[in-house]
C-alpha cells in the first residue's frame, strides 16, 4: 500500500517558519491535489514528500515506512515538474529510459517499460523523436512517462501544466486523469488553478499562508466551505461577498437594499457579518432598478453581468438562454435565500 501520511510537519528556513504543523492522510489509490494561492506552501509541502526539501519537524510516511529522514532516490516517489526537463540530444526513448540505465536496470527491462509506459501515453510514433520535433504537450508527456517507467509508489506534480496553452492544458488534463484511472497509483498534484484542482481531485487540500484550511472532495468544498477564503477561492467565477449585519431571524445587506431571511445561528443583532452568493444562485430581475449593469462577458453558452450596488460592491450574474441583460441598464436581482452563505466578518468563519 502507497498512502502518503503527513503528522505535524514543519518547515523552517533559519527563523521563518512557511509550514505549520500540518497533517494529512492520503489514502493508496488516491488523487490529492494541492490547491491555494502562490507562496501559500503548496510547492514546499509537495517538495518535502519528494525528499528535496528537508523536514523540519514531524513525519512523514510513505505505505508503512518513515521516511522523512530518507534520500529522496529511497522514497519511492516519481515528480514531474512545470518545466519538461527533457535532454535534447536523446530521443523521446531514450528520455523514457534514462532513469533506469542510470540505475544499471537490463536493456530487455527497459524497453517493456518503455514501450507499456508509451502505449499508455499514445507515444509509440514520437520514440525516435527528439524533444525539438514535439510539441508542448507531447514533451509533458514524455516527462510523464520517464516517471511511470520508474515505477514508484506515488507520482508527485509540480504545477506540469502551468507552460501550456489552454486548449492544451485541457488536453492535458484529460490525459493525467486518464492516466490516473489506468494505473491506480496514489498521485499528488500542485496547483493555483481551481478548475484543474476541481477536474482532477478526488480529494482537495487548500492551502493558505502554510496551514491547511480544509480538506475534502471538490463537491464538498464547493458546496460546504469552511471559511470565507475557500467559498471564495473554490468556483470560478469567485463567490460574491456582500458586508452585511445580523439581525433577529435575517441578515441586513445594504448592497441588495433587503434583508435576507436564515436559519443559521446568528450572532448578536448587530454584528457585522459578510453574505456569500455564488454567480449561478443569482438570476437578473429586468424589472428592478438596485443594480447597474456595468460590464457583460459573452462566452457563448454562458454570459457573466457584472453589477455595481448602490454601497459600491460588485455582484457577478451567471446568465444562460437568449435574453442577456446589457451594459448600462438597471436592474434588480433575485435568488434563494437557502443558497446564501454566512460569514463571521471578522474571523471569517462560516455561520451555520
């Protein structure tokens, strides 16, 4: 078994400490994807797994075996990095194997790993290529496979999508998450995307300021956040943040000129609190006039309005179907009162 557990793990450079005590359990078989804002530790965290970075303080365990005081060539870890990391002068072949004629592996053993770690990749007419005949996405791939033919216990990814082109980086997800389903290994990945974390997960990790803020499927997050930074930082486009204050059985919002009914347990009347709408629970009310609309993206299938309020916050409106509201008109909005979500102002904390 190839679970990865992490018990208090800390990491200080010199007195600056980036990871705070943090611990996660990654069931064998799973794929984790490691979320949050840049220089939120992500990179650092997945690199101490690695063995590339030292571990300060804690624990951590690959299936039943301590190896935080391990070399990383001990860990049985594979990691494919941003960048290709390809060596020009070989062929894409010879790329694949490089790890293991490093490591005096026979020639026969070699080429199976090759060749199966290539048919799963759809790599068997580039393997006499080399990396300048390729495009962006067949190098990933390659970097891809010169990790699976090592054979590890758990892939580690490093943001291996951040230097394509979006229809690419589409491709390419459709790829990893292929892959995962094929050989079943337990796979850790990095990312600031949310909708690749979203796609690819079984399970999220978000990471703020090197602490874990919540842990859980991408569904649960996004319908259950924790806390205002994941309701906002989960779903694209963000959640709208409206300032609001408690009130008797309702939530006073200024921005919507209303009082929102709840059944959430409220704090005392009068304290300050923030109101969350996703863009999707809003619809566009023609008919009202609390609301200008300042800027529309048409996408096709999907428009957003993006709506100024008379206390200067912004509202985002998912629109579908013909009729999309137009830049300039007032408008009113409506949604259910059951969809909006609590937040104490201060510490940010959902109210249930």
């Amino acid at each position: 078994m190839s679970g990865v557990t992490l018990e208090r793990v800390i990491k200080r450079y010199g007195d600056v400490q980036v990871i705070h005590g943090v611990n996660l359990s990654i069931e064998h078989g799973e794929f984790v994807v490691f979320v949050g804002p840049s220089g939120c530790g992500k990179s650092t965290l997945l690199r101490m797994v690695a063995g590339l970075e030292e571990t300060t303080e804690g624990r951590i365990s690959i299936g039943e075996r301590d190896v935080t005081r391990e070399d990383p060539s001990e860990r049985g870890v594979a990691m494919v990095f941003q960048t290709y990391a390809l060596y020009p002068h070989m062929t894409v072949e010879e790329n694949m194997g490089f790890g293991l004629r490093m490591t005096g592996h026979p020639k026969a053993d070699i080429a199976r790993k090759v060749g199966e770690a290539s048919k799963i990749l759809k790599l068997d007419d580039y393997l006499k290529r080399k990396p300048k005949a390729l495009s962006g996405g067949q190098r990933q791939r390659v970097a891809i496979g010169r990790a699976i033919v090592r054979g590890p216990e758990v892939f580690l990814f490093d943001e291996p999508l951040s230097n394509l082109d979006a229809e690419l980086r589409v491709e390419m997800r459709v790829e990893i998450a292929r892959l995962h389903k094929e050989i079943g290994a337990t796979m850790i990945y990095v990312t600031h995307d949310q909708v690749e974390a979203m796609t690819l997960a079984d399970k999220i990790v978000v990471l703020r300021a090197g602490r874990i803020e919540q842990v859980g499927a991408p569904l649960d997050l996004y319908r259950d956040p924790d806390n205002r930074f994941v309701a906002g930082f989960i779903g694209s486009p963000s959640m709208n943040f409206l300032a609001a204050t408690a009130r008797k059985g309702a939530v006073e919002v200024p921005g919507l000129k209303r009082e929102v009914p709840t059944s959430a347990t409220l704090p005392a009347s009068g304290r300050a609190i923030t109101l969350g709408l996703r863009p999707e629970h809003l619809t566009v009310d023609p008919s009202g006039d609390t609301h200008v609309v300042e800027l529309t993206e048409a996408l096709g299938g999907v428009s957003y309005a993006y709506l100024s309020c008379a206390t200067g916050e912004r509202l985002i409106v998912e629109e579908r179907g013909d009729e999309r509201s137009r830049e300039g008109a007032r408008v009113g909005v409506a949604f259910d009162p059951a969809r909006a979500f609590l937040f104490d102002a201060e510490s940010g904390l959902r109210i249930r």
